[in-house]
C-alpha cells in the first residue's frame, strides 16, 4: 500500500529542494480559492475530503516529478502568478479539439504567459465549466472578474483565423510583450504547440533564466508531466471514479493493470467524428496482441474507446469479472449532436473523459491508438516507455523517443 506524503521519512524530504517541498506541500494541503460550482447532476465533494489510493498515488507522483524538475524556479512562477497585473487566458467557448488537443493548448498558453510574466487564466465553458472536474494545484488559473473598459481584450483564436498563420513564424523573433502591451487581457483560442517557438525568442531570454527552463527541455512533451500537476488536481468526483478502478483491481488480485484505448473515429457510437483510415480492425487486433504477448489471469484489462460495439466485444472477449471500465455515455467534447446531447449526458460524459484520461496514466501496459487523448495521457507515466505499444496498422512496440511510427497515416 502506496503511504500519504505525511507519513514519508524525514531523510527523504531532506533531500529534496525547498522548490519541491513547496510544490508538495501545497498539493496535498490544497490552495485558498473560491470553490467551484458543481454540475447539478454531480454531488458536491471536497478534494480533501479522505484518503484515497488514488490521491496516494498522485503525490507519489509529485515527489517524482518535484526531484526531476527542481532545477525549475517554482517560487518565479509562483511570483509572476500572484503579482503580475496583465492576464492571458486559454479559451475555449466552442470547437477547440478533444481533451488531447486541448492540453497541448492549455500547457503552450501557460509557458508563453509566464515568458510574458502574464497571469494565466483558464476559461473552458464547453461543453461543461472544467472547474467541475478539475481544480488548481499550486498556479491558481481561476478567473476573476476584473476588466479595463478603457483597454478592449485582446481575442486570439488561432484555431479558426488565419492569424496563426501570420503569428506563428513570430514566435521565435518578435517581441510579444510589446506587440500585447496595450492589452491588458489577452484571450488565446489554440490547440497547437508553440513552447518550443517561445523559448527560442532572444526578447524571452531574461525571465527564461529566471526561471531557469533549460534549452534541452524546450518541448511540451518533456514539460506536460510537470506543467500538468502543477496545474490541475482532481476533483473528488473524478478521485472516486479511479479509486473504484483500483478496488475492483485489488478485488480480482490483480497483479498489472493492461489498459486499452481503442480510438475509432466516425462509428455509430460517435457519429459527427472524423473518419479515420486503417482502423476497421484495431480493437480486433489489439485483443490478438494482447493474448498473444501480455495477457495473463492476473491482469486486469481496463478499457476506453469511442465505439460502444468495441467495448462489447472486449467483454465478451474476456472474463467480464476481470474487466475495469468507467460507466457513462460515450461523447467527444467537441464533436457531438447539439440539438440531442442534453447537458446530463455532457457533464457525465465529459467526467468520463477526465477520469479516463487520469487512469491511462497508471497503468502498467498501455496499449493505445494514434490519438493525441492516449499520447498526453502517456506522457503522464512515470515510466513511459515501458511496456508501452501503438496501434499502426499493427502493434508496435514504442522504444523510447526516438521511436517513429511506421506510417505517416495509422
């Protein structure tokens, strides 16, 4: 059993840097903000609430990520985040991508509002107010509600304009500071990643080395980990879904947790999806490859995907008893019928993502699609490459990060 971050020996704590302990003590005590409105089909519970496997295992994590990153100047973003009086916020109020897409959009906004020594905010009210599943950890990305009449916000969306196109090659030589000055609030639309553009700009050089990131680091994919706990923690509503995950696998004596997740694209289940090549036998194929080189009967086999016939097959395939699932409607946040999909149904849906999206992240073989859900939800493994394989016209073996796909389209 996985120990509370309070009861770690002393000697272990000595030797992390004042910028982890920091970072750790905060997680586990909570942050002072105003509380969140609750979805009116959830029930209201308090992140601190009990102990948990799963919040045991989440500052695990922290103490990992703490000693990997404690050359990052915690306190400077700390600071920048209390003190700065301009606010860049990532917003998305209609199409911004799935969850994985929106987590790249999420983590650029926030580097390039701490290169602009900007208050980052989040303001995501589609389909669902993201503060219903997700909570501040140590940057308090919450709204408020102060405006400059005088000053008109500033609206990026670099989605939809052809603006990317023209602030894109910017990034690396522009100063963005001045460019944005006269704007006091800055709203950023984008699903792209731009943190290895902004840490290459000589006007960024300054508060780069304050806040000591390094130019080997310079790419969302070796900061995600990190930027994401810093961020986020999760409700108790999302902690309950995960912890029940983790009793029904202490139940069966699981020994390893295999996860599936089968992506799909346009199918019956999700019909406003996009259409996705050579993937008409993923789920088939992935079930042979497990049964083949993983499967044991002291694995469990947890499984996500977007076609309801694939979860069925899945467990009619296996012993039902050695199954773990998360129960809810089966929805892309982006890509859903407006005029049927009641918010009920988003709410439970989009909880269902978060939970999901959490659990990829523990598992001790994954087994994923090409989908940028899956491949963010990777990058939150402690040990990422292990026992890790993607579905590309076949199962392959992910080595490290070096390893390319073998075609450009899976």
């Amino acid at each position: 059993m996985l120990r509370r971050y309070f009861t770690l020996p002393l000697l272990c704590l000595i030797s992390m840097s004042l910028s982890a302990l920091a970072y750790l003590f905060l997680y586990t005590n909570g942050i002072t903000s105003s509380k969140p409105t609750i979805c009116p089909s959830t029930r209201k519970v308090l992140y601190e609430e009990d102990a948990s496997v799963f919040k045991s295992r989440l500052n695990q994590r922290l103490i990992y990520l703490g000693q990997q990153f404690s050359y990052i100047n915690i306190t400077k973003l700390r600071h920048i985040q209390s003190t700065a009086t301009q606010n860049l916020t990532y917003f998305c109020s209609k199409y911004c991508g799935g969850w994985g897409d929106r987590v790249r959009g999420i983590v650029s906004t926030y580097i390039l509002a701490a290169l602009l020594e900007r208050r980052f905010t989040i303001d995501m009210q589609y389909p669902c107010d993201l503060s219903h599943f997700l909570l501040p950890n140590l940057i308090d990305w919450t709204r408020n509600s102060h405006r400059n009449p005088r000053k008109p916000p500033l609206m990026l969306d670099l989605i939809h304009d052809d603006y990317a196109d023209e602030l894109y090659p910017k990034l690396t030589t522009i100063d963005l500071r001045q460019l944005w000055a006269k704007h006091d609030e800055i709203f950023l639309t984008t699903n792209d990643d731009y943190i290895t553009q902004t840490l290459q700009n000589p006007f960024f050089r300054r508060v780069r080395s304050q806040i000591n990131l390094q130019s080997n680091h310079s790419n969302a994919h070796t900061f995600f980990s990190f930027i994401f706990e810093l961020l986020f923690k999760p409700t108790s509503i999302v902690i309950n879904q995960i912890d029940r995950l983790f009793a029904r696998a202490a139940q069966i004596s699981s020994q390893s947790i295999i996860c599936m997740h089968v992506r799909l694209g346009q199918n019956p289940t999700i019909p406003e999806d996009e259409k996705r090549p050579f993937r008409q036998s993923l789920g088939r194929d992935m079930i042979e490859f497990i049964d083949r080189n993983l499967t044991s009967r002291n694995s469990s086999i947890f499984v996500t995907s977007d076609s309801l016939k694939v979860i069925n097959d899945i467990y009619r395939h296996y012993d039902s008893k050695r199954i773990l699932s998360i129960f809810g409607p089966i929805i892309h946040i982006d890509r859903y019928d407006r005029g049927k999909e009641s918010d009920k149904t988003l709410q439970a849906g989009f909880l269902k993502v978060i939970a999901e999206f959490y659990f990829l992240g523990e598992c001790d073989v994954l087994v994923r699609s090409p989908s940028g859900f899956s491949q963010w939800a990777s990058y939150r493994r402690l040990n990422e490459y292990s026992n890790l394989y993607m579905y590309c016209r076949g199962v392959h073996q992910v080595t490290g990060p070096k390893w390319r796909a073998p075609y450009k389209i899976c």
